[in-house]
C-alpha cells in the first residue's frame, strides 16, 4: 500500500461534525498529525506549523481545499474521532512507515542524554545515560552510559557503534554537533539532523548569515 491510498482510506472516519460548519476534511486533519509525528511536532501548534512549512508538499498528498486548518480546528478535531476508529489507521500508518517504499518516509531516531534522579549521592555523581528513542517503533533501540570522566561527545559514537541504523534520520541537540559524529551517521548509511548552536561558532554564525540572506527563499527547491 502507498501513503495516497492510506489517506484516502482516511476518509471512512466518522465525521462527528456538523456538515454545514465544516471546511476542511477529516481526512486530511489526520494525515497531517500522522505525517507531522515523523517531525517530531508534539504539540498542535508545531503540528501546524509542520503543515503550513510543507504545504507546498502535502498538496501532493492532501485536497487542503481551505488551505491549512488552525491547531484549534486540528485539536477539536481529533479529540471528537472515536479512538478505536483511529487504531486501525494508526497501525497501517506504523506498518507501512517500516516498509521500504518508493514515498515512505524515514523514520527519526533521536539520540539524547538524561541524568536519572536520585542515582547520584555524596560519593558518585548521578548517572548520565545517552538513549536513542525511535518515536514511530515506540521503543528504545540502546543506551550508553557516561563515564564520569566522558561526555557525551565521546559516548554518542559508542553507542551509534551499537546501534543498526540503516534508512533512519538521526537528530541530536548542539551537544553532538561535531564532525565525527556525522560522518559516523553517514558511514553507517543514515542521516542526521544536528542542531547547531555557539559551541559551534564559526558554523553557527554562516548558517545565521545564509538564512537571513535576502535571496535565501530563492535558493530553496521545494
């Protein structure tokens, strides 16, 4: 099955509102949340905002037909679908996000360090671990512990070492910015998404320069 006829599927979903106030289809409310969580949006603001970024794109996918709905309408939407309709759309959605397909998307790991509460005392300091959590699968797919005398700049390539993640898009805060660890990503057939900050200072600078360049829309094909 291909994404067009997914959500054209969508379409099957009880719509609970009133015909004569509705301007934009059920269908499409939910393929933009079920397209945005690949995004990594976690609320509806950024869901919208993912929609309105990629508007140009979904129209390949989407009728739109009044253009991008509000997060209001989004919410109230998908707060009136009955949740066991959405289960079995849900699970097609998760089946074919894994299936390598001409127009699946790839799915986003995101590697990210915590400190657990309460492990550290007045002799140890608490333990820091490194987690690589892919949203689409629900799970954890491994951790690596920081060593006291480490930082997470040497243990995110450890773990990537351990890891099989071939077709994923990795994502990493401005802590995992670093050469290595992105030729690390690449040399094991995936790709990332860094973020960038002042401890990159040259890089980040270039990047403020290129995107407030007048002619930066121009260079972008969407």
């Amino acid at each position: 099955m291909e994404i067009k006829e997914l959500f054209a599927k969508l379409e099957r979903i009880n719509d609970p509102r009133q015909a004569w106030k509705v301007k934009h289809r059920i269908g499409d409310i939910v393929a933009i949340v079920l397209l945005s969580s690949l995004a990594d949006a976690n609320d509806w603001e950024e869901i919208q905002m993912f929609a309105v970024m990629n508007e140009y794109i979904l129209g390949d996918y989407l009728e739109l037909p009044n253009g991008i709905p509000s997060h209001d309408t989004i919410q109230r939407v998908m707060g009136m679908i009955n949740p066991k309709e959405l289960q079995g759309f849900v699970l097609e959605w998760n089946t074919l996000v894994k299936v390598n397909e001409k127009e699946t998307l790839r799915k986003i790991l995101n590697l990210d360090g915590k400190t657990i509460r309460g492990s550290g005392n007045i002799h140890n300091k608490a333990l820091h671990v490194i987690s690589a959590w892919s949203k689409e699968d629900g799970i954890s797919l491994g951790q690596q512990t920081v060593k006291e005398k480490e930082n997470e700049i040497v243990a995110i390539p450890k773990l990537l070492d351990e890891l099989r993640i071939n077709g994923y898009t990795v994502t990493i805060d401005a802590m995992g910015c670093q050469k290595e660890i992105a030729k690390k990503i690449r040399s094991k057939h995936a790709d990332y998404v860094l973020a960038v900050k002042g401890n990159q200072g040259t890089l980040h600078k270039e990047l403020i320069e290129y995107f407030c360049d007048e002619e930066f829309p121009q260079r972008i094909k969407i």
